[in-house]
C-alpha cells in the first residue's frame, strides 16, 4: 500500500499514528548453511562478529526446538549486543566484514540438526552494575513473525538478582532467558518455540501478537 | 566443491549426496483439500476482528502448529542496546545489488520490474541509511534453493537475491523480475500467491522485521494460508503493492510502489535526530 500525504501529515503531528505493516514467515527459502553465502541473505562470515580464531571470541551456541522437542533445521537466528566494554556498536560492515570491527550483529542459520553457533564476544554491562544481556530475534518457517528474546550472561548473579526485566518473569521460567557456561567458555542458549521450556519471548511496545483463546 | 562462489556462474544447485533431506519432507506436509484449509481459514476469520498481525497460531499453515509459543508474551519496555540498530551503509551494500537482472552473464526471462518506496516508523519518520534485502523466485516460480522441489527451470542469469541501503528520505528501490506463483506442500494443490520477501531494519532494534509483499489482485489471496494469517482485510492490504504508472518506464520496465511501516520507534528523540518533523 501507499502511505499518502494527509496520512503522513497526521503521524508526523501526532494526531493519528501509522499503523506498521504485519509481518510474515521467513519461508523455507531464505538460504541454508553452505555454499551460498554471497546469494542468499545469509551471508559469508555472518555467524562471525569477531574471527573464531581471535583469543577473545566466545562460541555462542544452542539448538531451537519445536512443540514436539525436534529440532527446527529452517530457522534463522540473529544477535544484536554491546562490546566487551558494554559500548553499542555504531560501525557500519557487518556484511562485508573487515576481520577488525566489531559491529555487534551477527546472522546465523540453524543447521540440518537445528543448531546455530555465533563467533562473539562476551559483553559487557552497558552501565555499572546492570546485567549483560544478547539481544536476539528468531525467525523461521512456519513461524508467522519474529520473536524477540535476551541471553544473559550467567556469571554476575548479583546484576542477574536486580535485574528488572528477570524479576518481573514467573522464577520457573526466568532460567530461559540465562545462558550455560561450558568449561572452554561456550555460552549455551538452546531456543524452545513452544512447549515445557518454551523460551521466554519478549513483546515491545508497538506490535501486536493476536492470541485466539 | 568449493564454498566460494565469486564468480559471476549463475545459480547452481549443489549436487550433494549426502544432503539429508528428511527435514524437506515436512512432517506438517498433509493431503488436506483446499476446501478444507479454507473452512478453516473461514472460521478463524468469523470470529477476529481488528488485527494488525498474524497470527503466530494459524492452524490452516500446518507448520505453524509446533512452531508458535503458547505461553503468554512477556510485555516489556527495551532496554540499552534494544534502542539502537546496526549500522550498515555503502560499505555493506553494492550500488549494483539493488538491480537483480544484472547479477548473470545474460537478462534473466520475465517480466521486468521496478519496485520502490519508503521504509517509515510509526511517527511518519523516515528510516533512513538502513538495510533492505530482498529474495524472491524467478519468473517459473522457482528458488535457487537445493530445498526448493518445484520442477520449474531455474534462470542461469537470476538468483533472486538483492540488498540496498534506504536514502535520506527512506525510500528504497529494486530492479528485478516478476516472481510467478509456486506449489508448496502444505495441503493438495496448494500454491503461494507471487510474493518478494522483504527484511527490514528501524532505527531500533525492536523494529527489525521480515516479511512478504504482494501483486494486487492475486486470484491465489484468498486460498492461501499465509497470508490469510493475518484475519484482517486492511491489514492484509498493508502487503499489497500498487502498480504505479510512474514508477514504469518507457519500454523498460513494469512498475510497482509499497511503503513499509515499522512498529513505532522507542528512542526518545532528539531535536536534530530528524527532519521530519
Ligand atoms: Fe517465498
């Protein structure tokens, strides 16, 4: 559709705001793991926002589930954080990476067993004391719009206690929302689409999830 | 076979033994009829009004039955990083991969078209320097996708594939071809209205978003699922570009304009940040 003027005119002076176009699946088409980098909007080093090779790069991996607890081979997963100084990134590259910059995104698909794995760096709280948080969206087939979720890191439980966000979630489902630290410094976050551990997902002012009781 | 393709070679589809296509097979694949995917989009439709959105619960879409959360979203205000988006810019993005008819040796068949517009929040503000990437079928309905089963012939010189960076005033534009409708398997005889998938980025992250735009007047609208999860016929008009005469050129190119609308921004906003106001 086409936004017209007096449309324009009334969201710009606040009398009546535009209402955002509906999302929909990301379809099965989107690209796959290999071979296609440059063709598909997965994109070559997408998984890497710092070189696995680099001393300081953590693997972020984890599986998404469906209701049934089979793994969603067709799921894209992207991630959005701070430095390890809890300073938001503003450089452009992501797509073209220089090997040197850090963008703080990152796209990954999941595999043929549902995995996505992510080249990062831990990040650092963004204020004193505040909890560090990944910001991730998923999309995949068969789910009709994106779903926005936070992986915590586990390491500062004293942050993670005042957290406003953690506190306001029911404590049984709170753990959803926490990565596992391995020993060799992997951080663990498996996505669960639905069912008993389904993954807490956030809703932000603005967008609609309708619910058909 | 090397996974870097650099070369200008055209769409190949990998010819690999040991892909293991069991996932291709969806389990929610069914032989349901028509009729019945359309009773049942009927009757959700019945009892809805109003809604701007899919539903992530849709069971016409059979695959979204396993894939949808149950338990309530957690409504939340975005915190730090969640007010601010990636950067990207002309360091990202060709100029040339905007144009999806120049990516092979030769023209890609079909139907040449344009399609432009603006990528706005909420408030009318423009979402300006921000990325659009697009992907989509060739002109027989076909994916460069070893996923993709149709047998429809693929285009050595189109892969469907185009990215851009929005201008100063948010708008957008590609050049490409008209993608035809394709079979899918979610009930018998089941076939998608002709669609180019569109992933956008706001000016926050809680905007980012994926989704399917349209041709008007599709007959295939009302028989399909997907875009019938959303219940709502003005918000299914949201998706469904118009052909415009201006955005034609003269025998060049059919043409077609969609604004997108991305959930209203959350950041605070400067004096300065903007000139829309
Ligand atoms: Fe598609």
């Amino acid at each position: 559709m086409r936004i017209d003027q007096n449309q324009l005119a009334a969201a710009r002076d606040g009398s009546e705001k535009l209402v955002p176009t509906p999302g929909q699946t990301i379809g099965p088409f989107f690209g796959y793991a290999s071979g296609y980098e440059n063709v598909h909007i997965p994109f070559r080093d997408g998984q890497h926002l710092v070189n696995p090779a680099s001393p300081k790069a953590v693997r972020l991996t984890g599986t998404v589930y469906d209701g049934a607890g089979d793994p969603i081979p067709d799921a894209m997963i992207e991630i959005w954080q701070a430095d390890e100084n809890g300073q938001i990134p503003q450089e452009t590259g992501s797509l073209v990476r220089d090997g040197w910059t850090f963008t703080g995104w990152g796209r990954a698909t999941a595999d043929n067993v549902g995995t996505y794995t992510f080249s990062t760096v831990n990040p650092g709280p963004t204020e004193e004391g505040k909890a560090p948080f990944i910001h991730v969206v998923v999309f995949a087939r068969g789910l009709m719009n994106k779903l926005h979720t936070r992986i915590y890191l586990p390491e500062d439980t004293v942050a993670l206690e005042k957290d406003a966000l953690l506190s306001s979630v029911e404590a049984d489902r709170r753990q959803t929302l926490i990565a596992e630290r391995e020993a060799d410094g992997t951080l663990r976050f498996d996505i669960h689409l639905q069912g008993e551990q389904e993954t807490v997902f956030l809703q932000f002012p603005g967008i609609e999830y309708p619910v058909h009781d | 076979m090397s996974n870097d393709i650099t070369e200008n070679t055209g769409p190949v589809v990998e010819d690999d033994e040991t892909f293991d296509n069991s996932h291709v097979l969806d389990p929610a694949a069914t032989q349901d009829s028509q009729e019945t995917i359309s009773a049942e989009i009927k009757d959700i439709h019945d009892s809805a009004s109003g809604e701007t959105q899919p539903r992530v619960n849709f069971p016409p879409y059979r695959s979204s039955l396993l894939r949808h959360p149950t338990k309530d979203m957690h409504h939340t205000d975005p915190e730090t990083i969640e007010l601010w988006s990636p950067a990207f810019g002309h360091r990202d993005v060709h100029t040339l991969e905007s144009d999806l008819t120049v990516q092979g040796n030769g023209e890609p068949l079909g139907e040449r078209m344009v399609v432009r517009g603006r990528v706005l929040d909420g408030d009318g503000r423009p979402v300006r320097n921000q990325l659009v990437e697009i992907w989509q079928a060739n002109a027989s309905g076909r994916y460069v996708h070893k996923r993709d089963q149709h047998p429809a012939p693929l285009d050595p010189n189109f892969t469907g594939v185009g990215r851009t960076i929005t201008d100063d005033k948010g708008f957008y534009e590609f050049t490409t071809i008209k993608p035809a409708p394709y079979p899918w398997k979610n009930h018998h005889n089941a076939w998608r209205p002709a669609h180019i998938h569109f992933s956008l980025f706001g000016t926050d992250f809680t905007q980012r978003m994926i989704t399917q735009m349209y041709f008007p007047g599709d007959p295939l609208f009302s028989l399909d699922p997907i875009y019938q999860s959303i219940t709502d016929q003005k918000a299914r008009d949201r998706l469904v570009a118009t052909y415009d005469h201006n955005v034609s050129t003269h025998e060049w190119n059919t043409g077609y304009y969609w604004d997108i609308v991305l959930t209203g921004s959350n950041r605070t906003w400067m004096e300065g940040d903007t000139d829309a106001h």
